[in-house]
C-alpha cells in the first residue's frame, strides 16, 4: 500500500502536453491514503456492477480547501490522477469553523451530501449543461429530489486561490473550463462513472 501511495504520489500533475493543469504540491500523503481507501471501495463496487465504468472515477475530498484542487479525475487503470480542479461544496454545509465542515441529505439544506453518486444524463438548466446525479448512498440518495448535479458556474475559479471560493446550494460546482475536460469524458463513456464524494 505505501509503494502504491508513492506511485500515486509521484503520477499526480504528470500528464504529457497538459502540465499547465496541474500542481505536484496541491496533493499531501495524507490525502493520498485518504484517496487510496476510496479508490479500493468503488473497485470492488463496479467490480460486480457492469453499468458502471470500470477505467474512471471521479473523486471530491472534501477535507482539501475549496480553494484548492479537491476535485480529481482518476484512472484506474493506470492508477493515478489523470485531472483535477476546484469544486464548491454547499453553503449549508459552512459551520462557521474555518476547515470544518458538516453534511446533509436533507431537501432544503444546502448541504454537500457524502457518498457515491452516479453521473446521469446531461440537460441544459440555469446554469446551461448539467449533468443529473443519483445518489447510490443512504447519505446521499435524495440527490435526484434535491436537483443535486454537476454543473459549472463563472464565480468558481479556474486557477487555486488563499481563500475560500463560492459556494452552491449542494450540488459539486466546477468552473467552465475545468467542466469542458470532465464533459468530454462523460459525455464519451459508454457506462455510467462513478463520483464520489468524502471526507
């Protein structure tokens, strides 16, 4: 597990012809071991599910500031980040401790919900394209009733900030550059992908 953990430690930011997306610091050990116990889960998951993608996921660490990368594309396959970007967490979910948030499944929360959550298909709403998520989770299985989606929105930043950036009312918000690269590998996998989202 440690030779793995390095391994991953060492592939994140390395991706030929697209350096400018990445940052080698912005992922610690911790957060690796962290991603690491997830990443075995949803293997052993889509292991036995064949509607799911067995070669991406998509995960969301929400321990890592949201104005620091914590949105990562992953290839499990190859075993490492592939992307990654900023992503809002709901603003029901602020607790007024700075680093310290909490989570809901409750309708009209505003809350970030936990959990594994499958990418559904896409519509254009007031945000323009937006992908539907169900959630697969006791902890997140309102998600269809709360119109929790993946979408992009201007006030998200592209580049990592020294401060906290805006927030949504639940749903994993994404500027519209990063949503462009995760569109393109949505909207061309031919099963369902994974994300999932933890703390």
């Amino acid at each position: 597990m440690k030779i793995f953990s390095l391994f991953l430690f060492m592939t994140v930011g390395v991706l030929t012809g697209t350096k400018h997306y990445y940052k080698k610091e912005t992922i610690t050990t911790v957060e690796v071991e962290r991603m690491n116990t997830r990443i075995s889960e949803i293997r052993n998951m889509i292991s036995i599910n064949p509607k799911y993608n067995t070669k991406i996921a998509f995960f969301v660490d929400m321990r890592i500031p949201s104005g620091k990368n914590r949105f990562f594309v992953y290839d499990l396959e190859n075993n490492k980040i592939l992307d990654q970007g900023l992503v809002a967490h709901g603003s029901g979910s602020e607790t007024g401790i700075k680093g310290a948030l909490k989570f809901s499944n409750t309708p009209n929360s505003n809350c970030t919900a936990l959990g594994r959550y499958s990418i559904e298909k896409c519509y254009k709403g007031g945000f323009g394209k937006a992908y539907k998520l169900n959630g697969l989770d006791e902890t997140n299985n309102n998600a269809l009733k709360r119109a929790i989606v993946l979408h992009y929105y201007s006030a998200v930043p592209y580049e990592e900030q020294d401060y906290y950036i805006s927030m949504s009312h639940g749903c994993p918000m994404v500027s519209e550059q990063f949503f462009k690269r995760i569109e393109k590998i949505i909207d061309t996998s031919k099963s369902k992908i994974i994300l999932d989202v933890y703390y």
